[in-house]
C-alpha cells in the first residue's frame, strides 16, 4: 500500500512539473509566424520524438503571428512567465533593450558545457552581434548576414515587356516599366509597398553611423536629408500616377502586398539569394526575379537570434535543445517544412517539394536555427547556401560596424520621435500624401520631439569612439 502511494505521489509531483507524466522536462519556444498551422501539433510531436532521446527533454512550440509577437512577448516578460528560448531581433522583440532589461541569461557557461558544436558551427563575426557588455545574450541564426536591396519582379512581365534587367542600377530605372504595366496590365498593380522603398544603403550613406560614405568629417546626418526629400518625391509621382497601391500606408505586414499574385513589383530590403522561391510561396505560385539594386552590405546576424530566458528552469536543455535545432538537418527541417510524406516530399538532390494546403507551412526558415541544414524548395538556386555563404564572406563592413550608440538617456527624445514617425512616415514614404506639403511638418515635428539631440548626442559618442580608435 506504502508502495502504491508513494507511485502514485512522484507521478503526481511530475505532472506538476509539467511534464505530463513522461519524465521529461518541457522546454517553452516562442517565436513568431506568418500564420498559424492546423498541423502545429503533429509537427511538435515528431519534433518531441526527434530530441526525446538526444537531450531528455520535450519543448512546447508557441508561435505567435508577427503583427502581435512584441505585444506579447512583452506581456510575458512582465508577468515573469516561465519561458526557456525567445526568438529576438533588432526589428522585433528588440533583443539589447531587453537584454539590458536582463530578459535573457547569460549564456558563456551554457555554450561551454552544453553548447560547443553551435559554438563552433558559427564564426565570431557573427557570435559578435549577439554579445552585449561582454556577455554572450543571444544564438544568431545563420542566414543572410548581408543587406542587398533589391527589386522583386514577376516574371511573366518580364517576359511579356522583354524587360531588360541589366539596364535596372537604380530605383528610378524601372519607371517606363511600370507605366507599360499601368497602361497594359488591368487589375495588376505596378508597384506594391507598404513603407516605401527609402534605404540610406541605397544612397551611399553608411547604415550603422548615419554618415556619408567616405566623408572625412564623419557628420552624422538629421532624419531628413536630401536623399530622403529626393525618393519621397519619386514616390509621390508615381502614388499620383497610379503605380502604387492606394492601400499602402495602412498595410501592416509586407506579405499582405503581394500575397494576391495581382503586384508586378516590390521592393525587398535584404535581397537574399533563395527569396525567389520564398516569394513565389507567397505570391499565388507565380515566378520572380530578384534584381540588386546595391552591393551587398555586412549587417550582421541580429535580425535573428534566439536567446534563453531568465525565467528557464532548464536553461541548460535550452541550450541542448538550440545545438540540436542548429546542427541536427532532421530537426531543422521538421521545423521549417513539417514532416516529411504529409507536408512535402524529398525530390531530385536537395530539392523538396511543398505539399499544397497540408497544414503546415512556415516560410521562415531564418527564425529557426541555421539554414545551412535546410532543404531546397523547388525553385531556390541549387547554389543557394553557396551564395549566402558567399555574400556573407565578401559583404562590405561598414568602418564603423563597432560603433553601439547609446541611447539610455534618450528614452523620452526616442518615444517622441517614434511617435512622430507612426504619424508621418508611412504616408510620407508610400507617396500618398504630398512631400512639398507635409516633409516641412514631418521635420519641423521631428525638431519638437527631440530628433537634433539625438543626432547630436550620436555625434558625440561616434566623435568620441573615432578618437579611441585613432582615427580622429
């Protein structure tokens, strides 16, 4: 009887733990999503199956939709939710603001002990970007390092209007072919945007320092330069002529521009080799070409990392749980692709195929681990890891890539100027108001939100940073 108490007592206290009477510890994964996935739960089984053995432990996948990821993730954080691994980022979830928060553990140890194939798996150019005060904060997820701006074209235009792509350097280049799809093209949109196509990287200005390239003096510019005046201007033109979707200052997710197969054109900030295949996922099935509007630019891996809660109870299976996901190819691609047989199909090489409305399909490869493991869709470059790789290596560094502008004496200037731009900058940036008009008040506003002692306080720090390193 003592006995069967006693059993009867250590299964209850496990299912207390959360283990639902396996034994095993459950890890808790957040990380964002297109859309959500009837199959979610067949996948996160064969997932458990695949890592049961390996690290003794089963995770909980938690996706969350991007729109509503940071909203969320800050109501957990505040309410000290049991969590292990978060994905972050520098655009969503920012990942130093909640570090400095001390959101994240620290994670030296946990890579020494639990972590050193991931740790070797990666060079420190890109462990860089997740370390902060000397600590390592975040894993970063092996992709596209590089930022290439770029246009994404459908092809059975480019086929129709004999496009040639080689006469295509600059934005502007591409006007007579939106006009030839306005006049011969009914029911397509010629250019689809939601934030417009303004990217200093596009206009010689150095992303990280907010400096001209190759300027001597080093000046850190205002939020308004001429560059800016200048595309606002082109992109007004063409609202006005009706290239541009009437809808696009109040889209919020850029997907939601082309996911009809009914937009000729848009623009992609990264420019990654293998996105044809993404965006023809996206875009009704139809065909793209990507044309590089720049040479690519070194900006790091922290627009995707995954990082370990201060609220894990097993950060060391966390960590167990990461190396897998970012050395184990099975692992990885029952993440990206589901399970193979019901959600796709193995073809020629390292090719798969998508199974059509299976029930799960996430497109984000890049949120999970490293996408060196991944398989090919039909339709990537066979050569796509290759180019990555590739860009990745011979990427221009900007000079001043170690540079960190501290901002924690700024935080009301920011959330004023933040404030200024939800206002201002879609509509401004989209073309559907008038530059001539509304770019004076957009500044004169920025002025009253602080954005000149932010730019001013930037200088001090980038002039001090330059001295330190010789250079001024």
């Amino acid at each position: 009887m003592f006995l069967l108490l006693f059993a009867t007592g250590c299964a209850k206290s496990q299912q207390a733990d959360g283990d639902g009477g396996t034994g095993l510890d459950e890890l808790i994964w957040y990380y964002p999503q297109n859309k959500a996935n009837a199959d979610l739960q067949l996948v996160n089984d064969e997932v458990n199956r695949l890592i049961a053995d390996q690290i003794h432990a089963k995770v909980k996948l938690q996706p969350v939709d991007f729109e509503n990821y940071e909203q969320k993730l800050n109501t957990l954080v505040a309410a000290s939710d049991p969590m292990d691994i978060i994905w972050t980022s520098n655009w969503l979830f920012p990942w130093d603001a909640n570090a400095r928060k001390g959101v994240f553990q620290p994670l030296d140890e946990l890579l020494e002990r639990d972590g050193r194939k991931l740790k070797a798996s990666m060079s420190p150019r890109f462990w860089n970007d997740g370390r902060l005060d000397g600590k390592q904060l975040a894993v970063p997820n092996y992709q596209i390092a590089a930022t290439r701006p770029s246009l994404i074209i459908q092809k059975r235009f480019v086929d129709k209007y004999k496009l040639d792509l080689g006469t295509i350097r600059k934005i502007d280049d591409i006007e007579p072919f939106l006009k030839q799809l306005k006049e011969g093209e009914p029911g397509i949109v010629p250019f689809g945007t939601t934030r417009g196509f303004y990217t200093s990287h596009i206009y010689g200005i150095d992303w990280r320092a907010s400096v001209y390239r190759n300027d001597s003096t080093n000046r850190v510019l205002p939020d308004v330069t001429p560059e800016m005046r200048q595309n606002f201007a082109l992109v007004h033109a063409w609202y006005d002529k009706g290239y541009i979707n009437q809808n696009a200052a109040t889209l919020n997710n850029v997907s939601d521009v082309y996911n009809k197969g009914n937009t000729a054109v848009w623009f992609d900030f990264t420019g990654k080799p293998g996105s044809e295949a993404e965006f023809k996922a996206g875009d009704g099935g139809f065909d793209v070409v990507l044309v590089p509007l720049a040479k690519p630019s070194f900006t790091g891996a922290a627009s995707s990392m995954n990082a370990i809660s201060r609220t894990s109870k097993h950060p060391d299976k966390a960590m167990q749980l990461l190396e897998l996901v970012n050395t184990d190819k099975q692992l990885y691609n029952t993440l990206v692709y589901g399970i193979e047989g019901k959600h796709y199909t193995r073809a020629a090489g390292n090719y798969i195929k998508l199974i059509p409305d299976s029930g799960y399909f996430t497109n984000t490869d890049w949120v999970f681990g490293n996408i060196r493991n991944e398989y090919l869709p039909e339709g990537a470059p066979a050569d796509k890891i290759e180019q990555t790789e590739r860009i990745n290596n011979e990427a221009e560094v900007s000079p001043y890539y170690d540079f960190v502008f501290r901002t924690d004496d700024l935080k009301a200037e920011l959330a004023n100027v933040k404030a200024v731009n939800d206002e201002y900058y879609a509509a401004l940036a989209t073309g559907t108001v008038d530059p001539e008009k509304y770019l004076p008040i957009y500044k004169e506003k920025l002025n009253r939100a602080g954005s000149e002692r932010i730019r001013a306080e930037k200088q001090r720090q980038l002039d001090e940073w330059l001295k330190a390193k010789g250079k001024k």
